[in-house]
C-alpha cells in the first residue's frame, strides 16, 4: 500500500511538494478503500461492471417515481457516495446511475490561487446521482447493478423426459460457494440411474467430479441414494438402495461445494 516517507524530514531539511506527491497521496486516499470494497464483492470482481455496496434501495413502489436510499457505489475501480434522491422518470426513460463530480463551494478551499496567478478549483468531490435516461446512455442502468453482498440465485423447475419433476434452486456466493435446495420428483414410470436430472451452468460446477449421500421419501419411507455432479455440471442419481417407484422425492438441500 502506498504512504509517505517522512524519515528524512527535519526542523531543517523540509520537503517540496510536487505535483506527483499530491498525485500519490489521492492515490493513498482511495487505494484502501477501494481494495477493501473488492475483497467484500469476492472472486466475482470484474472491474467493467458497477457494484451496489450498500443503500442504494427504492422504497417507493411506483413504476415512474423511486425514491432511492443514500449508498456506496464501485465502478471501474472508483467509489461513489450517492445521497438520497427521489427523482421521477419520463415515458421511454429507465433510472441509471450516473457520476456527478463536484467541488467544494466553500470560499476557503476554492478556487486557490496558483504561483502563475491563474486560479483553479482543486477540492474534488466524487459522487453519484440517480437520473431518468433512454436507451444508449452513458449512464449505467440500475438493473444492471450488482449488490455486492446478495448471493446469486438461480432457479430451474420444469422436466427431464417423462419420469422427472425438479424444482430446485442453485446459489452461489461471491466467494465460488454454491448451494443447491430443492427436490427431484418422479412422475411415472421408473428412472434409470445415470439420467441426467438438470445441468448446472457454467459458473455453477465443481472443481472437481463430486458425490453425495442423499434422502429419498417414498410416503413416510425414508431410503438412501448418492447424487453425482460432473465438472461439466451434469447432476445424476448415481446410486440407489431400493428401487425407484412414481412418487419418490429425493432432496438436495445438503449439497454445497467451491465452484472451479
């Protein structure tokens, strides 16, 4: 991390300030703040997309009128204070987040007076505010901000040929840790083991080809079986005690594991 050597500094030996002190003391001021700000959004870091670190949240439930919190915001590696702001939409417009520098108004900071006689505001403030804009704005829009904090959810509910419902969910937090909820369902006839039951998506798959001892509810009978998932993904039934049957949920509410 940056800092200041002032070792060599004495009652008799002061320093110059040049420009590329200044330069390296701004870069001190916002080095820590903003690795500190990576290190909470986790292994999903990607310096070309905005993240919502806190705030930031509409409690107004009109479609053209929000009325956002105060909050903290990261894009392309700069933070973003945005105050509270309730801002209304015109048709054809969404809400985006928009960078609003600013300088201090104040007589006794700007603007300073340089050594050439020419003045200049120096005191900058970063900050964001929320704007109506169309389509094709520089702005970034609010649906394509990343809360920081917030796991990613997805969720799959539909068939696998004729012999399977599944209804589960698959979530992974920002440090590669997924987590699947849920159930698979037969609905006729009896499933083979080996059948691919759903494919996890890339993002969503484990390091490596892992197993898993499982529930399987039949009525009030409860009886064992192990799910596999693939590198590619795939989730299968692997192993059975009992036969399967119609009606036989099997459960996937203890399956956790580090994505690749």
């Amino acid at each position: 991390m940056k800092s200041i050597v002032t070792s060599d500094i004495t009652a008799s030996a002061a320093a110059k300030i040049k420009k590329g002190t200044l330069d390296h003391i701004n870069a001190m001021a916002s080095e820590g703040p903003v690795q500190l700000a990576i290190s909470l959004i986790g292994a999903d870091y990607d310096n070309t997309k905005a993240y919502i670190l806190y705030g930031c949240e509409d409690s107004n439930a009109s479609a053209t009128v929000f009325d956002m919190s105060a909050g903290l915001v990261l894009v392309g590696g700069e933070l973003f204070y945005t105050p509270a702001q309730s801002i209304t939409v015109s048709a054809g417009q969404t809400i985006r987040f928009y960078s609003t520098p600013s300088y201090t108004t104040s007589a006794a900071a700007d603007p300073v007076t340089f050594t050439d006689g020419t003045t200049h505001n120096i005191h900058l403030n970063n900050g964001g505010v929320w704007v109506g804009a169309a389509t094709g704005s520089t702005a970034t829009l609010l649906d394509n901000m990343i809360r920081a904090r917030l796991p990613i959810e997805q969720t799959y509910s539909g068939t696998v040929g004729t012999n399977w419902s599944t209804t589960c969910k698959y979530i992974r937090n920002r440090e590669g840790l997924v987590k699947l909820s849920g159930k698979l369902s037969t609905i006729s006839g009896v499933p083979s083991t080996g059948t691919t039951i759903i494919t996890l998506p890339a993002g969503y798959r484990p390091r490596a080809a892992i197993k898993f001892p499982s529930l399987k509810l039949k009525g009030s009978t409860l009886d064992g079986c192990t799910i596999t998932i693939s590198t590619a993904g795939a989730v299968q039934i692997a192993e059975i005690v009992t036969t399967f049957g119609t009606s036989d949920d099997i459960f996937l509410d203890h399956i956790s594991f580090y994505t690749a």
